[in-house]
C-alpha cells in the first residue's frame, strides 16, 4: 500500500491516498504543498497545481490549458467522442454546450422539483428501522432516477446505472485489468443506450436523448457514439456529484450538533450549508487538463503536451481565500468555492445537484427528528479522485 504522508509523497513522486479517517493525511499534503510547492511534478513528469489562483488561471484559459487530455496525450490516434463534454476544446466545446444546455435552462430544472420531492419521499418511505445506509436508500439512487427520466431511459433500470457508475469510479488506470473492465463497462453501457437511441430516430421525442439525436452541429448530425458518450457521463458525473453531496453535508452537520440545530430550526441555512459542503467536501477532489505550448504555472517552467492536475480539494482550502479554512463555517461571505470548476467548463449539471441537495437535506430534516451518522462503523471512503463515503450508515428517530 502506497505509504500516504507528505513526505513519502514527495519520495515516490505520487499523491497520497484518501486515509479511512476521511482524507486528513491527503488534506495535510495538500497543505503542505501550498505552502513549499504550489507547482509540483511528480515522478511521472505530471504537474500538479494547489493554489486557489492558480487553479482559477488554468481554468481560464483553455487555449494554454486544454481539456482534450485524450487526443493530445495519445498524439492525436485517439479521438474523445463529441458528447464527452468535459475533454471538449473551443469551439467544438461551444457548440455542443449549447445543444445539451437546452436541457438544463434555470426554468426546465426549477420545474423538476415537485417530482424529485416526490420521488425523494417515496424513497425514504421504503426505509424501515432505525438504521439505514443513506448512501443505498437516497444518495445513490434519486440523482440516478432524475438523470434516467432526463434522458428517457427506464427509471426501473437505475440498479443497472448505479452498478456501471461503480465500476467506472473504481477504475484504477495504473491496473490494466482494471482499466480493461472499465473499458467493457462503456461497451455493455453504449450497448444499452444504442437501442433507445434507435427508437429515437424513428420516432422523436422530448427527453434529453431525443434533443440529442435531432440536433445538428455544424451541419451534421451526431452520431450515436456522440450520443451515448454524453448520457454515460451524465450518469456517471451526474449521479456521483449529488450522492457525494447529500453524503458529506451530513457528514459536515453531524460535526456539529448545535449548527445541525439551527439548520434544522431555520431550512434557509441549506443553501448556505451545501455551498460550505461544497468548498470544505468537493465531490471530485481534482481535474486535469493538459498544456498546448510551453507556460509557466505557480512560478515553474511546464513544457508542451504535460498533463496537469488541478487539486480542486486544495483550492478549496487555501488560506489566501478563505478565512480558517479548514472550519465549516456556512456563514462566510467568501463562498468562492471551485468544486464545480471554473470557466468554460462550469459544471452544466451544477445547477441540478444543488436542487437535489436541497430537497435531500429537507426531506431528512422533515421526517426525522434526529439524523446522526452511525458511530459504531468504520465508513469506508472512494478513491483519491471522489472525496466521500462509500456508505453512509444513519441513526434516526422518526417525527
């Protein structure tokens, strides 16, 4: 097991892991590296950025920086599929945003909610006891149920969604057979959606995967792997940025009786609390891009075709920024938080997710008179890449 202190870090040239007890060790790392080395290249020659300022200054430029890690670092034999938004260049990026946003205009999420309520109350009413995994009864699946609707796809089949999600999140790109059984999953997932984007041809319809099939780029349509490569990420990212969220503002809240207290006293303070969740608890802790001419970054020299990881986790936590950093404070009037990035690149489902935080967080708060996290277990965590609990275990006493 790679040994997770700071110091080993820099030995071995790789970051370390998320620990059990929820990430201290690789927050300490983090900043450490703010502090001595706000620009740092591991052993394999990547470049990893930790400063708020500077985290912000790659994701505003995208022609130094470019999202298209795919194509670049493969030099150009390999090609990411038009509706894999997040490895996107201007303009092509551009263009697809605007087709997809179409499904996530202010008005069309606002009018999700009184179903994602209802949804989330018919979720919990399947809880039983007073015991359960919040991670299994609501995280997991309510953003997976919206997501599925959006697209047009069986809500019945959200088991399906969550265990394809898992197996992508788990991949470890250093294990080749791990990396060979992700790769199925996207086969087997492209297989499931190809089917419903065939009936979408033939008979057109309102849902995301219908707005998809009927829309032109530059003249042309897009094609079905296009298609599916956009609705795996939307599962994919879509799912796990809620489930994350809902996860650690508990875990946050739980912290913290008397806060809890008030929240539950005064639900106005939710926003507020999701938005600290966010700074404090980003659900993807980094995010890469890679650089298209020689630049400078935090003060080093980073030379062409270099994969550079934006520690979003550490942006979040800088001190220059953000006053006592490492305290859940939703009150501050700094809320600069990067977890949903910055630029060209915001997060188009960021929106979505701070709804269903939302409703999540009140439907608890109304059906149960006390929520705390399990004390007698040992949570287990994602990996360094998703910054939260695999399983939640609750206690509650119902209203």
């Amino acid at each position: 097991m790679l040994d997770p202190t700071p110091e080993a870090a820099s030995r071995t040239g790789r970051a370390p892991t998320v620990e059990p007890d929820g990430g201290v060790t690789l927050l300490e790392w983090a900043a450490r590296m703010r502090q001595d080395q706000p620009a740092w290249r591991d052993g394999t020659g990547n470049v990893h950025v930790f400063r708020h300022a500077d985290v912000q200054q790659v994701l505003s430029d995208p022609a130094t920086f470019s999202s298209d890690t795919v194509g670049r670092l493969s030099g150009g034999k390999r090609q990411a599929p038009r509706g894999t938004l997040l490895l996107l260049d201007p303009p092509l990026h551009g263009k697809m945003r605007r087709l997809v946003s179409k499904a996530f205009t202010p008005n069309l999420i606002a009018g999700l909610e009184p179903w994602i309520t209802e949804l989330t109350g018919e979720l919990l009413d399947a809880v039983t006891g007073d015991r359960f995994d919040l991670v299994d009864a609501l995280a997991n699946p309510l953003p997976v149920t919206v997501i599925a609707r959006m697209l047009g796809v069986p809500t019945e089949d959200r088991d399906l969604f969550q265990g394809w999600a898992d197996q992508l999140l788990s991949t470890d790109p250093d294990d080749p057979e791990s990396v060979r059984s992700m790769e199925e999953t996207a086969v087997t997932i492209t297989a499931y959606l190809q089917g419903f984007i065939e009936d979408r041809r033939k008979t057109p319809q309102g849902d995301l995967l219908g707005t998809l099939v009927s829309a032109e780029l530059d003249g042309e349509r897009l094609e079905d792997e296009d298609i599916a490569s956009f609705a795996t990420l939307l599962l994919l990212a879509g799912h796990i940025t809620t489930s994350v969220l809902v996860g650690n503002a508990l875990i946050c809240l739980d912290a913290d009786p008397e806060l809890l207290a008030k929240v539950r006293a005064d639900r106005s303070l939710i926003p507020a609390v999701i938005e600290e969740t966010l700074r404090l608890r980003p659900p993807f802790t980094r995010i890469e891009r890679v650089t298209t001419t020689a630049t400078t970054v935090a003060g080093m020299e980073v030379a062409p075709n270099t994969l550079v990881h934006l520690w979003l986790l550490s942006a979040n936590r800088d001190e220059r920024v953000f006053e006592d950093p490492d305290a859940f404070r939703p009150d501050r009037a700094n809320s600069r938080q990067a977890a949903f990035g910055h630029g060209i690149h915001y997060c188009i489902g960021a929106p979505l997710a701070r709804l269903e935080g939302r409703i999540a967080l009140n439907a608890l708060l109304d059906r149960y008179t006390s929520v705390r996290v399990d004390p007698s277990v040992r949570l287990s965590w994602h990996g360094t890449n998703v910054f939260g609990a695999r399983h939640l275990p609750l206690c509650v006493e119902r209203a």
